[in-house]
C-alpha cells in the first residue's frame, strides 16, 4: 500500500492549502480597495501637483465641494495672516470667500511667500491677485473672445419657431429676429408656409471653442412674397434696425412695459374708482399682473420722479423726450439702486399694489405735453430715421451686410 495516501492528512492538507489561498485573496482585494476608495485629501492634491519643481514654480487646486482659501493657502504653506490680508481686496472677497468646484486656482509662490494668485471666474473672466511689496492688487481680467460672422436662412413650412429650430438658431437669435420684425409682420396670423428668413450674425469662440451667438447684423424675411430687409446701425450711443433706405423698423418705445394678465381697468375719463367710490377720470391703463412682475422702461429717458405719489403708491416718472412723460404706480418697489438714465427695456421696478389699489396691476400713465392719453391707443413713433449726415456710413454699412447676407445663397435649409 505504497502509493495510498491517507485520505485523512490529504482532507487536512487541501483545508489548510484552500484557506491560506482565501486570506490571501482577501489580502490583496482589500489592498486594492483601499488604494481605489481612499480619496485624495487636500494635502495630497498638493503633493501632487506640487511636485517640487523648482522652474515651475505654480501651484494648482482645482476647486472641490467645501474647499476654503484658508484651507488651500495653508496647504500650500501659507499663514492664515495671508489668507486675510488677501481677503482684504474687494475683488477677492467678492470672487475668492465662495470658490466654486470645479475652477482652478493657482499660485506662484517662492520661500513661504504669495507672489501671485490666479483663479478662474468663468469661461471668459479671470481674477489676478498679485503681490506688490505689502500689499496685494486685484484686477478681473477678460479672456479675449473672437467672433466670427456666420449666416443662417430657412424656409417656414409652418411657423417661424419650428423654422429658427430647423435653422439651429440659438433663443437669443431667435429672439431677436422676432424683435426686430414684430411691428412689421404678425407672426402669428401673418406667416404663410413658404415664407423665409435669412440672417448675417455674430458668432463668439473663446480658445476656437463656440462660445455665445451675438447680435444679428442684417437681416431678411419673406412674408406672402414681399421681402423685409433690416440693417444693423449704431450712430452715437443709439444702435438700431433700419430699412435700406434709412428708416428705423422697431418702435421707439415698448407698448407694453409688463407682461400682463389682462387690462383690469382701460383709461376712461368716466370711471367709478373702486377705492373712493365715485365717477373720477383713469388717466391710464392697468395691467394686472402677479406682485414681483419686472416693470420695463418703455423707452431711453430721464428718471424725474421717484417715490411715493398719494393714490399711485410707490410711483415712478420717466421723461422720454420734451414732450413725453410716462408715469409707472403702485409698485412693489423700485429696482436697487435705479440710474438717472434709463433704456428701453430696462427694469425699473416690480409690480405691487401699494397705494389706492384693489390687486396687484400696474397703472401706466403716458403724458403728451402734460395731457394724459390713452396708453393703448397711443401710437409710438418709430425711431429716427438715418439723417443726411450719417448716410455715407450707412451706406456703407448696408452693402457690406447685404452683400455678406447674400452669400447664404445655397445654404439654405
Ligand atoms: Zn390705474
């Protein structure tokens, strides 16, 4: 019996053999888990990136959840004196107090000491916080943007929405197009399947990266076969869309400074106030809308007025030209710090129901040499025209844009 084995010391040596292999196993799966789960902390992110390069002698973090200035500085070996003295410049309380993960932060530092400090705001913005001699100097600056001039058309075999989408035009695109032609055509009852535009716009890249769709330089839109054309034109401080012949397409002044529900109360000059109970005139319209709505300027003016005027609660006035005046009441409250000078569009203040009033609305009162007029009748003019003097440089203007417009010949979707 030579070759037989004890078949109790081969059970005894198979068991021992089988679980010196498991505790092996186990060994190295919890060696390898440990080096995958362990998260880097701060200080190893500095290890890293660190690495003791002397020619390099900039420091990266990029941000993560919870991570403070202090925490990363004194990683980097800076007192937590630095850390204040730093946070002592506005531009760096402003950007540096909350970090936002995923920006980079980066210093140049040599012998304990902050020489420079460089944190990504955004896409485009960078804070520089550099070190000279006691004090630190903070400035933002821009990463420069090229832009490109692109075009895009479509056919609408629908509506125009439906065509900008197939166009791939951006919303802001798409917004202004419908901005500058909507006191020409009415979008909603006027356009026709075959109907076209066509668009010359600006296109923003930061590192050759898409960045932003710009404003849109020239544009044409067909409507039951009458082309509309409109060319971009900036003449002083006023930048507008005309006509090739120089008129102005858009209305000098917005119809409508709210979004609004409904008109609670037209301007009559018979009317029985709901708060004083008797026949009195309402020189203006109301607009109700929810408190808190934005109130735009509905043109470029002058801020004469501002606070609280009796029955119109807290008010605003606006002078727009030597004649018009329009008056915005019952606000909630008036935009912060409002400036003297205000634009077309601009916010001004939020809708409330402060003064005589029964629901939140706005009351808009449109004066024409001191006499109150009809608000939704009113007529606004367009604006001016090109004058004699600016129309070598529209000219100009115009043929360079038309003749770019043009050649979307054969791009078209
Ligand atoms: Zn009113």
């Amino acid at each position: 019996m030579k070759n037989s084995t004890n078949p109790k010391r081969t059970l005894r040596y198979t068991t021992l053999m089988l679980c010196l292999f498991i505790s092996l196993t186990l060994l190295v799966t919890a060696l390898i888990h440990m080096s995958n789960t362990q998260t880097p902390t701060l200080s190893e992110h500095k290890s890293q990136t660190h690495a003791k390069l002397e020619p390099n002698p900039w420091l990266t973090h990029i941000i993560q959840p919870g991570d403070t200035l202090g925490e990363i500085l004194s990683q980097w070996q800076l007192s937590f004196g630095e850390t204040l003295s730093l946070l002592k410049q506005p531009l760096a309380k402003q950007y540096l107090i909350n970090l936002k993960p995923g920006q980079k932060l980066e210093a140049h530092i040599t012998k304990n000491t902050l020489l420079e400090l460089k944190y990504t705001i955004n896409t485009t913005d960078t804070l520089i916080i550099k070190n000279g001699h006691e004090t630190y100097h903070a400035t933002v600056i821009k990463n420069p943007l090229t832009s490109r001039l692109l075009t895009s058309s479509a056919t609408i075999n629908s509506n125009l929405s439906s065509a900008a989408t197939k166009a791939h035009l951006s919303p802001g695109l798409y917004k202004q197009l419908t901005d500058i032609f909507a006191g020409t055509v009415n979008f909603k009852t006027a356009i026709q399947p075959g109907d076209h535009f066509r668009i010359l716009y600006k296109e923003y890249y930061l590192n050759n990266k898409k960045h932003h769709s710009g404003e849109i330089l020239a544009a044409e839109l067909t409507n039951k076969n009458h082309t509309y054309t409109a060319i971009r034109f900036t003449t002083g401080t006023q930048t507008g869309y005309y006509t090739p012949t120089g008129n102005a397409i858009q209305p000098k002044y917005l119809k409508y400074p709210v979004h609004y529900t409904r008109i609670s109360s037209p301007f009559s000059l018979h009317r029985m106030d709901p708060v004083r109970h008797k026949i009195a005139p309402h020189l203006g319209t109301d607009l109700a809308t929810p408190t808190g709505t934005p109130i735009h300027s509905i043109g470029d003016g002058t801020v004469i007025f501002e606070g609280w005027s009796r029955g119109f609660g807290k008010t605003i006035i606006v002078r727009y030209n030597k004649h018009m005046k329009a008056l915005y009441a019952h606000m909630s409250r008036f935009t912060s710090s409002l400036p003297h000078h205000v634009h077309k569009g601009e916010i001004i203040g939020y809708v409330g129901q402060t003064g005589w009033a029964t629901g939140p609305h706005l009351h808009l009162g449109i004066y024409i040499d001191g006499k109150a007029v009809d608000p939704m009748t009113f007529s606004p003019p367009t604006g001016n025209p090109i004058t004699k003097n600016q129309m070598t440089a529209f000219t100009a203007t115009k043929n360079k844009l038309l003749d770019k417009l043009k050649q979307t010949t054969g791009q078209t979707t």
